[in-house]
C-alpha cells in the first residue's frame, strides 16, 4: 500500500490486497461514492479526470477522495463517460482512454446494481443472488493485456493460454457468433499539452465524425480505433468455462486469454497554415468488407457534412498525416473473478456450458457450425450443459460438479 499525499492511500493498490468478494464489495463502494462526486461536481459545472493512480482514499477511514490528484475543470458535460472511464482504469491497472456515452443516471445505476448484486451474494447464496452476480460480472471483464503492431494472426473470439511467449489455442466449435463486425469506438482521444483527452463523436451516415477547435500553426494529433469486439455469447463461454477448459489441458486458469478485441489504432494528424481559429472534422471513412482500413483512412474537413467536398482540406491549406497500427486485446480471469467462479462451482450454480473440441487446430479454434455439420467435424470431449440452456436452467437447481 502506497502513500500518495498525507492521510490518502491509492485506491488501485488497496484493491490489490483484497481478493474474492471483498475486493468486489470495496470497488463497487469506491464506484457509488465516486457517483456522488461527479454529481456534486455537476451541479457546479465541473468535472474531473485522472489516471488510476489518482484515485485516492482516506488512510483512515479507505472513503473516496475526489480531486487529490487528477485534473478539475468544467467540462462537466463529459462526466457520464468520465465516470466510466475511471471505472476501467481502476479494475485494470492502467490509463485506458475513452469511455462509455451514457449519462451520470444511467452509470449510477449500473454502480448500484453491482454492488447489490455482490453484497446480495455475500450474504445469501441463493439462485437469484448467483444469477445477478454472474449478469454484473462482466462488467469486470476489462482487457488485460493489448498487443500493438502484432503480426499475429489472432482471431476474435479465439481462446488459448501463455506458456512463457509461446501460445496455446485451444480448437473449439461453436453454434453462435463470436466477433460483431468491425466498426469505430465513438470515443476517440485527442493529444493537448502532453496528455490524451478523450472525445465522444457522432455517426454521420456511414462516417465516424469528431470535432476539434484548432488556432493556426497548431499540431492536432486525434487517435481512433475502429475493432471487432466478441459476443457476450462467447464471453459468457469463456467464463462458464474456464476451470473445465483449464482442467481439461492441465493449464492454469490464470493463464487462460480470451481475444476480446482485435483491430487497429488510427491516428490522424492535421496542421493548418494561416487560418482563424476555427472547428475543424475529422471523418472516418467505415471499415472495408475485409475488415482493413482504407488508405487514406479518412479526411478533415472545415464543414460537419461529410459530402461538403470543396471544405475537405488538402496538402495546400494543411498538413495531413495518418498513421495505421494494428491492435489485439485480450481478457483473462482476475483473481478476484476466479475466486467468485470457485465459489458459484461449489455451491452448483456456475452455468457450465457444453465444450466441443475441434479436430483441426488452430483455425478450428473459431470455426462456427450448424447442428447438422457437427457430428462430421468435431469430437466432443466434454458432454456438459448446452450454455443457452444453462443460462435458464443451472440457477433452477443445484448442480453437482466433478
């Protein structure tokens, strides 16, 4: 436990020596109490934004701490995906950029429902309690490791383990889909006095639009991303699954990845020469059907509608450039998510699903088929409950497990 200022402790490394449901209980307090902040902050017209290691508790008392470290100032209309944002960087360790578009009232609920469902839990293990919990849990489920510029051919929806550098992917068949097509994240972030600020756009028809107010001479850098994520049917998969799959290879559990994510960072550039200050668009021209970006992948514009052609802005008037990165993410099962998935498997509530191993690593590992092609294809190791089925049915009972 680290000191940051007199009388505070970081909220991030006071998590860490929790585990299991304690360490759920203390971080969907932390959460509430920062509701109440950002509320407060809001009805002055200000707001606040910091890194994970900002958030700060009382040594003494461990209750929320806003504004020790971290900025205050008034864009108070961001606080809705500022909440979110600090949620995600506090569960995962490090200072993701971007959050979710919603407001204060809808985070705050979300908040509240977490908590309830982890403090229901605790006190009673009863069905109803393990199907809440196990609804809020993926909201736990942040990305644990990202790859940048990766020639990997990792494929979304994919699941394996690390021995050391070296990956294991475990082949698998499945009747439902397991990555959404590629498209842009609205959030978006902006480079301004060395620190990355985020910035929800807009969909214009099939364009991804965000603005920026730029004054002459200035360097503008924006980063998008524009991905594939998985399904919640494959990430309900990967967590009903995971101490079967780990058993079944002899792997740790913690060593089990899931590709949560798979994609590539954009980033644009602009510099105008001897203008006004002005608001300026950057477009994102959509994905093409082979999920690649296009080239340029987008373009600036002084006008908000994207068929203005004659205010796009070209070599004479500015400078653009743009740099393409790909991007893989991964999820992995936390400490404290592990212990909750031990504790539904004893008390036989954990939606177990049916695991069917394909006979043709590796690209087998995605291969999604019909009812009627899976007996010619697949060999099934593991005759568990089909996971649709589970998801109605395992809560109904209790189930021993092997």
């Amino acid at each position: 436990m680290i000191v940051i200022e007199a009388g505070t402790i970081s909220a991030y490394d006071y998590l860490q020596n929790l585990s299991g449901l304690e360490y759920f209980l203390e971080q969907t307090r932390i959460n509430c109490e920062s509701v109440a902040g950002y509320q407060f902050l809001w009805e002055r017209r200000g707001s606040w934004t910091g890194g994970y290691r900002d958030v700060l508790l009382s040594a003494k008392d461990k209750r929320l701490c806003m504004g020790g470290l971290g900025r205050m100032d008034g864009r108070w209309e961001d606080s809705g995906w500022r909440m979110d944002e600090a949620f995600g960087r506090l569960r995962d360790g490090h200072d993701t950029i971007g959050g979710g578009s919603r407001s204060i009232e809808y985070y705050a609920d979300l908040f509240e429902r977490m908590r309830k469902s982890v403090r229901n839990w605790s006190e009673e293990k009863s069905e109803k309690n393990a199907r809440d919990l196990w609804t809020c849990l993926r909201w736990w489920s942040g990305s644990i490791e990202i790859e940048r510029g990766t020639k990997n051919s990792r494929s979304v929806g994919e699941i394996g383990w690390r021995d050391g550098n070296e990956w294991h992917p475990i082949p698998r068949v499945h009747r439902f889909s397991l990555a959404q097509p590629h498209e842009y994240d609205i959030s978006a972030s902006r480079l301004r006095d060395g620190e990355w600020e985020t910035i929800v756009g807009t969909q214009i028809a099939e364009y991804t639009r965000w603005s920026i107010d730029v004054s002459p001479g200035e360097e503008i850098y924006l980063r998008t991303f524009v991905s594939s994520l998985r399904t919640e049917d494959i990430a309900n998969f990967f967590y009903g699954s995971a101490l079967s799959l780990a058993k079944d290879f002899g792997a740790d559990v913690r060593s089990l990845r899931l590709v949560s994510q798979s994609g590539f960072d954009v980033n644009a550039s602009l510099t105008i020469f001897n203008e006004p200050p002005s608001t300026v668009y950057y477009f994102a021209y959509p994905p093409k059907p082979d999920s690649s970006v296009p080239d340029p992948p987008g373009f600036w514009s002084r006008c908000p509608c994207p068929l203005c052609s004659d205010c796009r802005l070209h070599a004479d008037a500015a400078q653009v450039g743009f740099r393409v990165e790909p991007i893989v993410q991964y999820e992995s099962i936390t400490k404290p998510m592990l212990a909750v998935l031990q504790d539904f498997e004893s008390n036989g509530f954990l939606p177990i699903p049916k695991i069917t191993y394909a006979s043709d690593p590796p690209f087998a590992s995605i291969t999604e088929v019909t009812d009627q092609h899976a007996s010619n294809s697949t060999i099934v190791k593991r005759a568990k409950k089909r996971f649709g089925d589970a998801l109605l049915s395992a809560f109904s009972k209790k189930r021993k497990t092997s």
